[in-house]
C-alpha cells in the first residue's frame, strides 16, 4: 500500500479520489493553500501551505509519500493573476522538485484541455501532441499552459518520476464546484444565439476512476481524458432541464464582465460557446484500460 | 430549424435515404462533429426543394465505389449552391444512397446559424485531421480544391479552373482513397459576378465580394439564383500510388491529371449543353 500525497485537497475532486484511495487502503495526506474546507473528512490529514513556500517541504520530509497527485491547479480567475502564477507555475515546480528529491515514484498532474484553445479552425478531434492555443488568445491562461509545459518537459527530463499529465475535458458532478459545474447549475443558463459547439463531459465518479486508473498504470506522458461522447452545447444545455438564455454573441464579453450572476465566470471560456474543443482519449484508454460508465445525459441530469 | 416552421417537416424521399444509411453515431445520437441525422433530414428537406429548383441531371452517379472516396468537383456559383446539390444527388440518387461529408472555409463556425445548420447536416472544417479521420472512417468526402477562388470566379472566368491545392491529393494517398472526378455546369450561370470588390470584401470579413451585373437595378435580389439548370457529371473513380508527403512537383503531376480530367468533362458538357436554362 502507497503513501499518497494529494494537493488541492479543499477540492471536491481530490477529496473524493482520497477517499477512494482510503477504500483501497492507501494511505493519503493531502495539502491546499485554503483553509480546510467543512467537509473536509477527518480521515485525511490535511496540512494548510502554499505550494510556492518551504513549509510543503516538511509534508514531503515527514510523509515520505511514493506517489504524488498534483491536482491543485488553480483555475479560479478570482484569484489575482500574480498570485495564481505564484501557485501555478512558482507552486507547480516546487512540488515536481520536492517529488524528484525526496523520491517520489509516480507524480500525476491535473492540467485542463482548457489549454488548447477553443478556435473556429480546431480539427475534431484533438489529440495531445497538438498546439496550445489558449494562452495567445487569453493571456490569462498563461499560468494554465505553462504548468502544462513544464510538467510535459518532467516526463521526459526525469524517467525516474514516472510523470503523468492528464488534460480531461470538463468535468462536472453534483459535488464539483468548478467553474462550468457551477455555470450549468444557473436557473436561467446563457448561451450564444446562433453557436452550439460540440462538448465533452466527464462525470465526477469517471474523472475519480480515471485518475486512479491513471496513476496505478504504467502510463507515462501526456494523455487528454474525455467521457462518453461529444454533444452539441444547446442539447448539453437543456439535458440539464434548466431555463436558457440566448445572449448575442457581440454582447457576450459585457454579460460576462456586468451581469452580476456572472461574476465567477471566466471571460476565456467565451470562445468555447462558439467554437468546438473535442479531445481524443483513444491513447488513455488504450494504455490505461478506462472506459467512461456515466452517460453525458444522465451526469447533466444529475448536477 | 424554428425559424422555418413550415419547412421542418421531413421528405418522405430523404426519410427513406436516411433510413439505408449506416451511421456512427454517440448515445445522443451525435458524431464528433456535430452530424445529427434527425436534424439533418430537415435540413436535407429543405436542400432538396433547392436541388428541385435547379432540375439536375445526373449522369455517372454509379461511379462512386463503396468506401472511403473524395469526390472532386470544380466549384463555381458564388454561394456553395453546387455542393448542396451533389450533396442532395449522393443522398437521392446514388444507390445506396451515400451520406457527403463536404470539406467547408475554415471560418464557417464563425458565421451564428450556418456553423450549427452545416455541422448538423455533416459539413465539417476544412482540416487534414478532419478529412483523415472521415476517409479511415470509409465515408464520402466532398472536397473543392479550387476553394473559395473556384467559387467567386467572375463571369469572364467561368468554366475555367483555377489553381488546384494539394491537400486533397495528398490525403487520397495517405487514406487510399479513390477519387471521383465532378463536372457541374449551371451553376456558373445561376448567380453572376461580373467583378470581384476585394475592399468591400476585406470590410465584410468574406473571401470575395461579387458584383452583379444587376445590382443597380435590383439591388440585393440580383442575387437570388436563377433557375438555371444543373449538370452533374461523376467520372471514373482516379487511383493514385505514393508517398503523400511527396516533393510538391511530383504531387503536383497528379493533382494536374485530376484537373485536366474536371476540365475536360466541363468542356465536353458545355459543347453539348444547349440551352442555359431548359
């Protein structure tokens, strides 16, 4: 049995992947910049440091942990830029550098397809080789792409850690509280008239099974994560059985920034109500055995 | 389509087509690109009365070989009106009937209603990926390698090819797809440019912005098509061998032999056509 050193643990996914590590009889400690959350189960060890400060150093020494699931990115846009980078990129590095010193056997980082960039010339599917647009659109996904890029360049600088990057398309679920689970449980849910590019989901129980399929295999690189098809995002919209509202695509940016229910949503995501991001998981799935259980229509009904 | 209610019934013709195709399709009835056969039949309905309007004839329909195929046909008309009508002619008229997947201009999606009405009916973007993927997948895929220069040509240009791209060649190799050459004639006549205004199209965001000769008197409806009547000729289908990431001028041969073929079949149409619209 692993001693298992999660981040992000105020996070609904990294807590529900430690209590299924418990299950297994993994032993799991878990860090986050944010205080503990109420939820946050007894069971789990949590320890409150920046992962940009020495104190996550001490998790390490102490713990000893052999596997490391860096699930902590931040990608609130609330929180200021400086200090996202600072717990990003600065953070993100520290903790490959902490897992290559102290021995770690097996490192899995949590990055997002968000970085590929929703454009209107994106082929279908993508696969994980391809550019990453985002960030020349949106600077403000900067950090997102960088901590992707140096991650990639850890598996292959240091074979010794085993590194994983895993880039899943959306995930939601009735305890995620990312910012598009958030947005499909708005009572009147905005879309762009005239736009309905096609979406991937994936539901929270997968996203769990596939990061734990994911560290127990032999994989090692970078592998996009999707869940049981792609579905146009109107259709995805209205599985969901809430009220939708059509926004022209000219007033979108202003219904983002005024619109005071609207506050946490990231503007980046604007151009992914035009256009279609759909990632290819046929290489997860073959070197990892995961196959998706949970259909689009009945994560959507859940949320 | 709610904006056409009184169109959004399904032909029973498009109904039955639909039915002898094999589709592969997500729980939601959805491929990766946003093909739905239940919006598509719609939409088919209503290309289907466009189709009626320009009364086609067919000739060599029979000549699509089962399987994985890029359909080449010169392109002319200002509006993809020809494509729309090969698309309808593979549905009604070829035996089984054949579902196109048509290679559309990159900035389709950026168009509000065009992009969800040709990703729901199986157009997809114009990409190498896109285009690999659907010919592994042994379907049809209908490609105009004269591009938007094919379709904007001006009055004093019709029936003559422009340049051809590569691309399609080059992935007929690497998929081994045959190719079946499409002559259409009509549809330089159905709608007229007499001059390409590049600055207003640079203004409008499109790749060419037509004058017709009776826009001072008409206005906008000179732009409405006329009835003018559509050929469709489909050659033998073309086999090519090769590397596809050739040297250029060696797959440049190849993409001539097509060419020549297209051009020659238009020319062979045009010497027997006798009237424009009867």
């Amino acid at each position: 049995m692993a001693t298992v050193l999660i981040t992000g643990i105020a996070g609904s996914l990294a807590r529900l992947t430690a209590l299924r590590m418990l299950v297994d009889g993994h032993r799991v400690v878990g860090v986050d910049y944010r205080p503990p959350p109420k939820a946050h189960p007894s069971t789990i060890p949590y320890t409150q440091a920046n992962y940009n400060k020495t104190r996550i150093e001490d998790v390490f020494r102490k713990e000893k942990p052999e596997v490391v699931l860096h699930l902590g990115r931040v990608g609130n846009l609330k929180v200021r830029e400086g200090k996202r980078f600072d717990l990003n990129v600065v953070g993100s590095a520290k903790i490959m550098e902490l897992s290559l010193k102290y021995g770690v056997d097996r490192l899995v980082v949590l990055s997002t397809f968000h970085i590929y960039g929703a454009h209107h010339a994106n082929h279908i599917p993508i696969y994980e080789d391809e550019p990453l647009r985002a960030a020349t659109r949106f600077p403000q996904l900067g950090d997102a792409v960088q901590l992707d890029n140096m991650a990639v360049q850890w598996t292959y600088r240091h074979p010794r850690l085993r590194t994983l990057v895993l880039r899943p398309c959306n995930v939601i679920g009735p305890q995620i509280n990312n910012a598009i689970s958030r947005f499909l449980r708005l009572p009147r849910i905005p879309f762009l008239l005239g736009f309905s590019p096609m979406w991937q989901f994936i539901d929270q129980s997968d996203m769990v099974n596939a990061l734990h399929l994911a560290w127990q295999s032999n994989a090692v690189g970078v592998y996009n994560i999707a869940g049981t098809g792609a579905v146009p995002l109107r259709k995805a919209l209205s599985l969901t059985g809430r009220k939708l509202l059509p926004i022209p695509a000219p007033a979108a940016h202003g219904y983002v920034r005024y619109f005071p229910g609207m506050r946490a949503f990231p503007p980046y995501l604007i151009d992914f109500f035009k256009y279609p991001v759909v990632v290819s998981d046929d290489k997860f799935r073959q070197d990892t055995g995961f196959q998706a259980t949970i259909g689009i229509a009945e994560s959507l009904q859940r949320l | 389509m709610a904006l056409l209610p009184p169109l959004a019934t399904v032909d029973p013709e498009i109904e039955a087509a639909f039915q002898r195709l094999s589709l592969e399709l997500n729980e939601l009835g959805y491929d990766a690109w946003g093909f739905h056969p239940e919006k598509a039949k719609m939409l088919y309905s209503i290309a289907r009365r466009i189709f009626d309007y320009f009364r086609p004839r067919i000739e060599g329909i029979e000549n699509i070989p089962d399987g994985r195929v890029l359909l080449v046909p010169n392109h002319s008309g200002q509006l993809p009106l020809d494509g729309l009508v090969i698309a309808v002619a593979c549905m009604l008229r070829a035996d089984p009937p054949r579902l196109v997947r048509a290679m559309a201009e990159r900035w389709f999606p950026t168009l509000p209603f065009v992009n969800t009405a040709f990703s729901r009916s199986g157009v997809v973007v114009g990409d190498p990926v896109n285009c690999y993927n659907l010919l592994a997948a042994d379907n049809a895929i209908l490609v105009f390698p004269e591009g938007a220069r094919g379709s904007g040509k001006t009055w004093d240009h019709r029936y003559r090819l422009v340049k051809f791209g590569r691309g399609f060649m080059r992935l007929a190799l690497q998929a081994e797809a045959p190719i079946v050459p499409i002559s259409v004639v009509g549809a330089e006549e159905s709608i007229i440019s007499l001059y390409d205004a590049k600055p207003i199209a640079r203004m409008l965001g499109m790749p060419y912005a037509p004058i017709h000769p009776l826009l001072p008197i008409l206005g906008l409806l000179a732009y409405l098509p006329l009835p003018s009547r559509f050929y469709l000729d489909f050659g033998k289908p073309m086999y090519f061998e090769g590397p596809f990431d050739d040297e250029d001028d060696r797959v440049d041969i190849k993409v001539a032999k097509v060419r020549n073929t297209i051009q020659s079949m238009i020319d062979k149409r045009l010497a027997i056509r006798e009237s424009v619209f009867a």
